[in-house]
C-alpha cells in the first residue's frame, strides 16, 4: 500500500506543476495570487501536490518567471510577455498578431481583443506557452493605432435604433448607430459609417452615418462601395476642385520659349477607345542620312502641381489612378487628368520628353531628355 502512495506522488513531478503553474498565471496574466489561490484554481487539495506547488512557486521567482510582490503573493513577470504588431482578424472573429521580428503569430480569442479591429497596430500579452499547446496565444493590452474608423454596410433600422452590417467579413461587430445619427439613410440603404465611440465592456461600437450609397444592387452604389471598403476616395473635396479650377487653360506665353518646341514635329496618341485622358504621346521626324528622331512624350503634370500644395499633398495622399470596371478614380481633378494635362490632339501641351536619335536598324546613336511643348496632330486608338 505504502509504495503505491509513493508511486502516485512520483507521478507530480516539478515539470507538471511549472506547467501548471504558468498556465494559471498566463490566463491571469495581470492578477497576483498566493498559493492558495494558485492550488484552488487547479484544484489540488493534497499535501503532497500542494508541497510541490509551494516549492515550484519558489523557483520560478528564482528563475525569474514569476516575480514575489509581497511575501507568498506572485505574479508574472510582465517584462518576459509584450510584443507589437499588427492585428490580422478572420471572419469568424478571433485574430492574429503579426510581427516582423517573431517567425509564430500570437492567437488572440475574440473575447481577448478588447475593442481592436483588422489592421490595427496593438501591443499585445503573450501568455507563456503550455507544453501541451501548439500555439502561442495572448491578449490585447493597447490600442497603439487604428487602422481605420469607417466602414461600409447595409443599414437596418428598426424603431429606436439602427445599425450598420460591414460588408468587410473581417469586421465581425455590427455598429450601432443612433437615431440621431442616421444622417437621412433609408433602410435597406448601403452606407459608410464613422465609429465614433465604443465604451468599455459593450460589444458593438457606436457609429454615424457620414455618407449614403445607395440601394445595393445599383451599379453606382456597388462601385462606390468598392471604392470605399478599400478607402479609396469617391470624389475630390470642394477645397481641392477649387484649386484646380484656378489653373488656367492656356499655356503661359513665356513658358513656350523655355522649352523645346515639338510642335512641327508629327506627333500622335494611342489610347484605347474609351480613354478620357491621354497621358503619353509618339513622335517620328526623318533626318540626314537615313536617320530618325524618336521623341517619347508624358504630361508635364509638374509644371502645374507645385510642392506642397493643395493638389500635391492630394496627388500624395492618393498615390495613383484607380481603374474599376466602367470607370477611372484619378489621382488629379479632371481640370488636370482631362483637361491640361491630357494630350488631346490639336491643342498645345507641355510635356517631359525622353528624344533619341535611331537608324533604320534600331539602334540608338543619341538620346536627349528634357521639357518640352507639343502639338497631338491625330489620336489613334485600339
């Protein structure tokens, strides 16, 4: 009898209660606990396995995986568990922490987020990891940015609230939208909503309505929706449009005589047949001696979008033209993307102009780079 009671207390050895042990203390990873509390929550109640549970608590503050607050009360050792990344959330509502310096993502459960969406940048703790487990898991501490704070959706209102449905499946929370906040969305109405608030301990973050779509199935609505999940602008503030339209139509007469004149010179575009902006341009001349000159043309935009101005920090902000389906998204207001800056044929444009010097062989014998004034004589098209 008396070496099976040995035989069952061999079997707790210092490794089971270590693992033990710090699996209490990553579930809690804030809270500090004495060893009472420690053996109540993994339910030991014999005076050998708490033995054991007391001498382990020791050598972990030796080891340095626990720290002694006051005498016999313990807590984890915060400096060994925070890492920063970025959140990378699945439509089932749980996520991912994603390093550059770590090779594993961190598991975050859903109810471990504490209010941080997809995209978010966030500090995180890391809970020590449990042998028997084969991912490292944690929860969100801090909120260091949000990646974003609007969202688009169907609104459904009902008689003392609304709310937003994302269409986004990665974000898993509806947002609540007060009546007051409708901003004059319809029901049934696709929409793009602010996240204004989201208190503490509340599942759904609280909204306002700060653009309406229109009814889904509208081809207007879609695109714009598209436009908008990916955050991309929709249209071009007032601020801007008014900046652009102060740009003249015509080209400054002293600004022709600075540059190269091409406009002699037979030159012509190739866009396709739906193209509203023509941004490039060719231009062929025969020379002496059975040679050509080549000239490659693009808008001068520079000439008209200077440093640090409306229209630059906007071209900035933008990065590039969108093109969807049935429609372009440009980086510049139309005034510019169609207007001066196209090379529309029969009308005097500045340019930026990459000129070689070729034989009938295609070699290039002399190149030449500089501004430039044209003249389209003819738009082709494919």
């Amino acid at each position: 009898m008396g070496k099976s009671k040995r035989k069952s207390k061999d079997k707790f050895s210092k490794e089971q209660a270590t693992a033990l042990i710090m699996g209490v203390f990553g579930r809690n990873p804030k809270k500090i606990l004495n060893f009472k509390q420690v053996s109540a929550q993994l339910f030991i109640n014999d005076k050998y396995r708490r033995s054991v549970i007391g001498r382990t608590l020791d050598e972990l503050v030796g080891s340095k995986q626990l720290e002694m607050v006051d005498p016999g009360r313990y807590r984890l050792l915060s400096r060994a568990g925070y890492k920063t990344g970025t959140l990378d959330m699945t439509q089932h509502g749980y996520a991912f922490l994603v390093s550059e310096d770590e090779e594993d993502d961190v598991f975050i459960a859903r109810n471990n987020l504490k209010t941080a969406l997809d995209k978010d940048l966030v500090k995180v703790f890391v809970y020590p990891k449990r042998k028997q487990s084969t991912r490292v898991e944690g929860e969100v501490v801090e909120i260091l940015k949000r990646a974003r704070d609007t969202f688009v959706g169907t609104v459904e209102i009902s008689r003392e609230y609304a709310f937003l449905l994302p269409d986004s499946r990665k974000m898993p929370f509806d947002i609540f939208i007060p009546k007051g906040k409708l901003g004059g969305v319809e029901h049934g109405q696709k929409a793009i909503a602010r996240i204004i608030d989201w208190p503490e301990k509340v599942k759904n973050p609280f909204g306002e309505i700060i653009d309406i779509l229109g009814y889904p199935g509208d081809n207007d609505t879609e695109m714009h929706s598209i436009l908008a999940e990916f955050e991309l602008p929709i249209r071009f503030t007032e601020e801007v449009e008014a900046e652009a339209e102060k740009i003249p139509d015509a080209i400054p007469a002293g600004e022709i005589s600075n540059r190269r004149d091409f406009r002699r010179t037979p030159t012509f575009t190739i866009d396709p047949a739906d193209a509203k902006d023509f941004d490039d341009a060719l231009s062929l001349r025969p020379l002496d001696g059975g040679l050509w000159e080549v000239g490659i043309h693009i808008a001068d935009v520079s000439f008209y979008v200077r440093p640090k101005t409306i229209l630059d920090r906007e071209a900035y902000d933008r990065g590039t033209s969108v093109y969807l389906v049935d429609r372009v998204v440009p980086m510049l207001p139309e005034k510019l993307s169609n207007g001066v800056c196209s090379l529309r044929p029969e009308e005097d444009k500045l340019t930026f102009s990459a000129v070689f010097t070729m034989n009938d062989q295609g070699e290039v014998l002399d190149e030449w780079f500089g501004r430039t004034v044209i003249h389209s004589n003819r738009r082709f098209n494919y």
